[in-house]
C-alpha cells in the first residue's frame, strides 16, 4: 500500500509520495523521477510536495536510473541513509 497524506479543511489536500522513511526522529519523503512515472515539471513536483516539508519531512528526489537493479537500489538506499544521519547530527 502506497502512503498518503490528507490536509483537512478548506484547503484540501491528499498526496502520495512514493516512499516515506522514518529513521532517529526524521521524516524523510523520497520521490522516484523517470520516465515511467509521472510527468511533472521541477515547480509541480516542488509545489506538490509543499505541504510535507512545511511540516519538517525533507524531501529527496532520486531518478529511476539510481535504482533500476538491485545493487543501485542498495546504493542508493544506503546514501538516502547517509543523508538521514547528516539531518540527525545537523540538528
């Protein structure tokens, strides 16, 4: 099941990132761009994701290419990580 967001209220709002991440109290979105997945300008995807980092989640951007085999998912999952520790030690 793919996790969604809802913003209540007149200002309505449900999104669905492609993954979230939870790791030593940060919020991490990441979002797979490529050609099999949704076409959307740099301001779109920025503006879509608005409402989760308002809120404190950091969100990462990460092109299919990084990940199209398992050893690049690997990869890069273990660098999403890296970038996780950074936020934890900035904090």
């Amino acid at each position: 099941m793919q996790p969604f967001f809802v913003r209540g209220g007149e200002t309505y709002k449900r999104i669905e990132p492609d993954f979230v991440v939870l790791k030593d109290g940060i919020i991490m979105i990441v979002e797979v761009d490529g050609d099999r997945v949704r076409k959307e300008t740099p301001l779109e995807a920025h503006n879509r994701m608005t409402m989760l980092g308002h809120e404190g989640a950091h969100v990462e951007r990460v092109n299919t290419s990084e990940c199209d085999t398992s050893e690049k998912a690997k990869a890069c999952a273990l660098r999403l990580l890296e970038v996780v520790g950074k936020l934890k030690s900035s904090r």
